[in-house]
C-alpha cells in the first residue's frame, strides 16, 4: 500500500536541513519526497507539527551487554528509534566461540531490527585473560561470507598489532580483502604507535576520552565513534568534535548498556537527546548516527529519507527534546510487546559455569600486618583504572578498601586471584558477577569471606548472572543463564530485576545510582589502562606484565 506521510519536518540529510514537504512509501520502500503526492496515495497520515528523520544507527555495540538475546533487544530499541545496529559478539565468542556467534546471527534473523555484525578479532582479548576460547583467523574465514557481516570487530591487542602478530594481521587482511571495515579500539595510544596501528587499515575508534585524543585520530583519516553507554560515558568530553570538521568524522555508539538504562533514558536517542542538551547541533547529531554511520559501513539502503531507500524512519513530536512520536520499520508501524516468545537459544549456550563450590578460604589475602598493596581505584564514567598504593593489614582491611577475586569459570582450572578494589562504596556483604570483559570469569567483590563465597556459590548453582549478598542471606539476584551473559526476556522484566538488584546494593553501601555492576564487569579487562584483575594476577597495562600484590618502597 502507497502511504503518504503529510505535512512534516522531513530531514534531508544531504543538505542537512528540515524540508516541510511530503514522504511517500510503498511497503518497504520510500517512492518520493516532496509535494503535490495526494494523488498517489492509498492512505494518508496527517503528521503536522512533527519531525520525520531516518532510523537511528547505532556504529558500535554489543548485544550482551543489555543482558537480552537479540530478538528480545530487537523490541526494546525499536521503540526507541534504533532500526539497526552494528554489534560485535565477541562476549560470547570468548564462552562458545563459533558456536556462540552462529547463535547469534540464527537468533538475529527473527528480529525487525537490522543487526549487521563485526567479527570478534581478539579472543582472547590478551594472553593475560584465561578464557574459554581462542579464535584463529581460520576459524573466522567462512563467517566472510556471510551477508550480514559487515567488519572486524575491534582490534584490542593493540600490542600485537605494533609487534604484528601473524594471526592477527591474517584476520585483518581477511577483513580487508573482504571489503569490510575494521573496527579499532586503541585507549591512550599516541604518537608513531597509532601511525602504525591505523596503518594496518584500521579506520575507527570508540575508545577516545579526551577531545584531544579524537582530534588525534581525526587527523589521521580515522573515524571517532563517540560512546556514551551505561559505565564509558564520552559524550561530555567529545562534544567538540560536534563542530565542523570533525563531525564529518564522528559516530555515535553506545557500546555497552544496560537493560535499566535502555528503558529509563533510551539508546541511540538518549545519545542524541544528551548532545543537543550540550548544545549539539541537532541535525549535526542525528546525521552522526544515520547517513554517516551508513556510508561509513556501506550500508546503502539505510540512513538517509530518499527515493529506493528502506522506509526506516522516526517521527519527533518536538526536535530540542528529541521525543519519539512513532517509529516505523520497513514502513510499518512499531508496537511494542505485540511478541511475547522468541526462539530459545539451544542447551549449549546454558550450563557455562564450571568451578568447584568456593568457601571463604578461597579469598584470603597472603600476609598479616600492616604492609604496603597494590589496588585499583574504583573508575567512575570511565573504564580507564589507576593504581593505587595504599598501608593496610590484609586481614584487617579498613573501610575503603574491598576485596576483589576472579574465578575461572569455563575449564575448571581452579586457577583464581584476591586483589583489592579502592573507593567502591562497597562497606558490607559481596556482590558477584559472571559478566566479567572480555573473558566473562567469575568476578566476587566484598568485605566478608563468607558472604563472597555464597555469592560465587549462587551464580555457580544458577548458571549464570548477577548478585548481591548480605550476612549470609541472597538479596538479589539477576539470572543470565544463556552463556552466562544473558536472559531470555523482554526489556521491561530484566529492567525491573536490574532495579531490584541496584537498590540493593544500598544495603551494602554503595551507590545504586550509578553502573555498579557495569564497572565492576570492566576491572578484569586487561587491554585498557593501567591496573587491572585477571585470574593469573594483578596486569599493569602499561607495561604488560603481571605485578604483586605486596608493592616495594620504589611504587610511588
């Protein structure tokens, strides 16, 4: 059916400006934009007063981190203006391997939302993390051919790449020689060593903090792709790059977020809605996260409100607020909750936890007495760590300082470490988590043995999740039994246990405000600065090497 969308602010992201004009669609498809197009409709919707501006593309992200399958989130961004999305599956690469990335793209095929796909260049992220997994560039060769894979995931050993690792370099000519993008991901890295890695045909990062640091890429012929997720919040920072030239340059992504972030504040529209508060051109912002993110994957049918185009696109009941009015995909309508079941992932991906049953010995610090130890600082808006040196008795921690363990999870190794966290918040009891980047072990954070080792034991027994423990009693707990990483449900009902989980941690003296348990999920990522929390022990990122715990008199 011809439906003709009448009297609208239509966005023209070729001129960029708003055009009060016409939009006219034949099922999928968009025939014209203009006026005097009466004639040719079936139907037609009044949509004075309003804005009419293409579906919002995400550049960067990754699925498991909303802690929902992907014909589950399909539903949950749609609403929020999100028609399409570019997601790299290397959280559950690193549990399932090939077999967690083909699930993923069968369970993608039963969702509205476009999900295009980057395959995961690094796992392992390094050969400090003690994963499950480990994919060569052989294992990725028959996933080229696939059509909805659009790039290589990012390459986050930057220190394989200066050093040019063989199998490294393999997956990314492979990427090349595909015609595919390859996705970048260098934190703090400058000078001849980003001349080396962007070299390589490496042509983005989502990793940049500092203004500087995406005007350094920028000036390289890379691409910045701004991120503003639930824990790495770089929009503040990086609003210079919103002004000419380097907005030619710009994405916007999310990353990671989680499930009550995405119901409270949205996806790719809270991104946009947040800039123009910051005093973001608005037509600057949503042409960020539409035609260029478009044209910069090659994405030739999407981005854009012109003849040929898909009928993707968002209706605003006000620009300066960025309010969804309605979103319509593939030219239908978008209703949210109308499905209540998707396919289930196969037995598989659940049953990922495999360790032996932890008591309160397993977290024992070495040592007694006052003594100089090493501890990351708690981050906050950021996933960047620092090192602190602090004079503490390892059995009498005071008040600032928490304990904080890995646990291998996939082999039953039994391979585990106990380091300290700094300025947490956290007081009281544990938390527990088997989301832990990039190679989703066991994480337990607390300031009893015993509470720590009943909220290991929990995810343990549950195969999978979230938790809180207090004085030996479960306070909340948020089941991921696919992988470990993820729920089969819809937004609203992982929303309202992640809530439940978040008020919780007041009890245990942390802020339920904040992204406890995203930040928490970053500090055994040992691929961004400095300090980090690996099963093998402490990793100092800066110079790549494993450090004690107990620090000399030379640490400053």
């Amino acid at each position: 059916m011809k439906t003709l969308y009448k009297d609208a602010w239509v966005l023209n992201v070729y001129t960029r400006a708003f055009e009060k004009t016409d939009l006219l669609t034949e099922d999928s498809r968009i025939l014209a934009v203009g006026n005097d197009l009466d004639q040719e409709a079936e139907r037609i919707c009044e949509l004075a007063g309003t804005w009419i501006i293409p579906g919002l593309l995400d550049a960067h992200m990754h699925v498991e981190s909303t802690m929902m399958t992907p014909a589950w989130l399909s539903e949950a961004l749609l609403q929020h203006g999100t028609t399409g999305i570019v997601a790299d599956p290397h959280e559950i690469a690193n549990v399932l391997g090939t077999g967690g990335i083909q699930g993923m793209m069968d369970q993608a095929a039963d969702a509205d939302l476009d999900i295009w796909w980057t395959l995961p260049s690094c796992v392992p992220s390094s050969p400090m993390e003690a994963g499950a997994r480990k994919l060569q560039a052989a294992d990725l060769k028959p996933f080229w051919r696939e059509p909805s894979v659009i790039g290589l995931g990012e390459v986050m050993n930057v220190p394989g790449v200066l050093c040019r690792e063989p199998d490294l370099m393999e997956k990314i000519r492979d990427g090349l020689q595909a015609g595919k993008r390859i996705n970048g991901h260098a934190p703090g890295v400058t000078g001849r060593n980003l001349d080396v890695y962007a070299a390589t045909g490496i042509t983005d990062d989502h990793e940049c903090s500092s203004l500087e640091e995406g005007m350094d890429r920028i000036r390289r012929g890379m691409t910045v792709l701004i991120r503003e997720g639930s824990a790495a919040r770089n929009l503040e920072a990086l609003m210079g790059l919103f002004q000419d030239p380097w907005c030619r340059r710009s994405l916007l992504c999310t990353d990671d977020r989680h499930p009550a972030d995405l119901q409270a504040q949205g996806h790719i529209d809270h991104v946009i809605r947040k800039a123009i508060s910051l005093g973001a051109d608005p037509v600057t912002a949503i042409c960020m996260a539409t035609v260029q993110t478009a044209d910069y994957y090659g994405l030739k049918n999407k981005g854009t409100l012109a003849p040929g185009k898909d009928a993707d696109f968002v209706v605003l009941s006000d620009l300066d607020t960025f309010a969804i009015h309605s979103v319509y995909k593939n030219g239908k309508p978008v209703h949210p909750g109308e499905t209540e079941s998707h396919p289930a992932f196969p037995e598989t991906a659940r049953n990922t936890v495999h360790l032996d049953p932890a008591g309160p010995s397993r977290f024992a610090l070495p040592g007694e007495g006052k003594q100089r130890l090493r501890a990351i600082q708690w981050p906050s808006g950021t996933l960047v760590t620092e090192e602190v040196i602090c004079e503490a008795d390892p059995r009498n921690l005071p008040e600032d300082l928490a304990k904080a363990a890995v646990l291998e999870r996939h082999r039953g190794t039994g391979l585990a470490f106990t380091g300290l966290i700094q300025g947490s918040g956290l007081v009281r009891g544990a938390v527990a988590s088997t989301v832990g980047h990039d190679a989703h072990n066991l994480l337990v954070m607390g300031k009893d043995d015993r509470d720590m080792a009943l909220a290991a034991n929990t995810l343990r027994e549950i195969g999978g999740g979230l938790c809180t423990v207090l004085d030996g009693k479960v306070l909340a707990v948020v089941p991921l039994p696919v992988a470990g990483l993820m729920a089969e449900e819809s937004l609203e009902d992982l929303a309202q246990r992640e809530t439940e989980l978040k008020a919780s941690l007041r009890a245990l003296g942390a802020d339920p405000a904040g992204d406890f348990f995203m930040t928490l999920s970053f500090l055994s990522l040992p691929v961004i600065p400095h300090l980090k929390l690996t099963a093998h022990g402490l990793f100092d990122v800066d110079e790549n090497r494993i450090v004690p715990l107990q620090a000399d008199l030379s640490d400053a």
